[in-house]
C-alpha cells in the first residue's frame, strides 16, 4: 500500500512539474506572440500606407501624362504596375464623373482610400483631367501575421517543451530522486535496524553542502537520538 501510494505522490510530482512548465511556456508564448503580432501589424499597416506617397510620387505624374495623350493602353499598364505596390488593390480613374479605366478589386471592408488630382502641367498649360482613386487593403496583412504568429507559437511551444523536459530531467537527478530516496527511507526506519545509515546516491562534499545533503544529515542525527535514546531506556529497563 506504500509503495503503490510513493508511487502516486511521485506521479503528481512530476505531473505537477510539467503542467506548471506548459502553462508557463503558454503564457510567455501567448504575450511575446502577442506583442510581436502588434508590433509587426503597426509596421505593416504604415508601409501598406506609404504606398500613397509612393504612388503619389511616383506613378501620378505619368498617369496624368498618359491621360492627357489618350493612350489608354499605357495607362492600363501603369494601373497594373501600381497594384504592385503594397497592399494597394484598386484603382480607378474618373473623367467628368465617370469611370474612365480600372484594376484590380474595390472593396467592402478593412480598407482605406484615397483620391488623388490628376493635373496635367506644362510651361503654358495647367489642366485638371480628372481624379485616380486608390484603394489598399489590410486583409493579406492579417493573413500573412496570422500564419507567422501560428508558427512562431508552435516553435516556441515546442522549445519550451524540449527545455522543460530536459529541466525536468536535471531537477529530477538532482532533487526528485534524492527525496524519493529519503521518504523510502523514513518509511521503511526499523527500531531494530538503526544502526543503518541513509546514503543517497551522490558526492558529498562537507564543505559545500546543499539543502539535501542538510536533510539527509537531519535524518541521520535523528536516527542516532533514537539509537541513543533506545540505548538508555534500555539500560534503565536492565536496572530495574
């Protein structure tokens, strides 16, 4: 019944252990992931938002040029090379209130837009020819974080793991099993056999003793009390 219940104790012992490891590693898991992901999101939302400046910058004066000859061909492709900036998904230009060419895909949520002016300037003329609208989308944004955090989480996990295991090993050569060793011993104590001392099973260096080697020596000096204290009341019993 001892045994089966040592056995038991020791289980919940190192159930206790690695259940207190995952949860520790789930947590840190959870907020560095969470941290990482807002971070990263941030970052990412404000390049996605630099591409109106860059589109501004770069791709409006040549939309304006290639409106202002009526090469609609060319203007398709400069729409096109624009989808390639990041996170935009639409645009479209408007001539007198009217849908003029168009790329990409309009969208319904978790965007933004912005419209721009397409003037044509020359030394004698300044024309306003109409307005480009550009859409960018946050959706790839989340997408693509979601995958990364997924896989972020799991690798973290299964270091965690790894590193609680082998914790849980070096916690058990070097406490676990020495106290095991030391119930088993307190358990098993015989009146008549307590002339054998508790040995555990490591280097014992009297000079630098650890808090087990402190309790093993506690046990011993208990024992030799009794030992003593059996001795005398023996002696007193032979008087009598």
């Amino acid at each position: 019944m001892n045994a089966h219940t040592n056995k038991v104790n020791n289980r919940r012992l190192t159930i206790k252990l690695i259940g207190y490891l995952f949860i520790f590693s789930m947590l840190y898991t959870a907020i560095t992931s969470g941290l990482k992901f807002q971070k990263d999101y941030e970052n990412e939302v404000n390049k996605v938002n630099d591409s109106f400046i860059q589109f501004e910058k770069t791709v409006l004066k040549q939309l304006s040029f290639s409106l202002w000859q009526m090469d609609d061909a060319q203007l398709k492709i400069q729409l096109e090379a624009a989808l390639k900036l990041k996170g935009v998904v639409y645009i479209e230009i408007i001539e007198k209130n009217k849908s003029l060419v168009k790329v990409g895909i309009s969208q319904i949520d978790d965007f933004k837009e912005m419209k721009f002016d397409l003037k044509y300037n020359s030394s004698d003329i300044s024309s306003k020819l109409g307005n480009v609208v550009v859409q960018v989308s946050y959706k790839n944004i989340i997408n693509d974080l979601s995958n990364n955090v997924v896989n972020l989480v799991v690798g973290e996990l299964v270091k965690f793991l790894v590193l609680g295991l082998l914790l849980l090993i070096i916690v058990h050569q070097l406490i676990i099993k020495h106290l095991i060793k030391m119930a088993d011993y307190t358990n098993k104590i015989d009146i008549d056999h307590l002339d054998k001392p508790l040995k555990l099973n490591k280097k014992i260096d009297k000079r630098n003793q650890d808090v087990i080697d402190n309790v093993a020596d506690s046990i011993n000096q208990m024992r030799k009390k009794l030992l003593v204290d059996i001795e005398q009341m023996e002696v007193v019993q032979e008087k009598l």
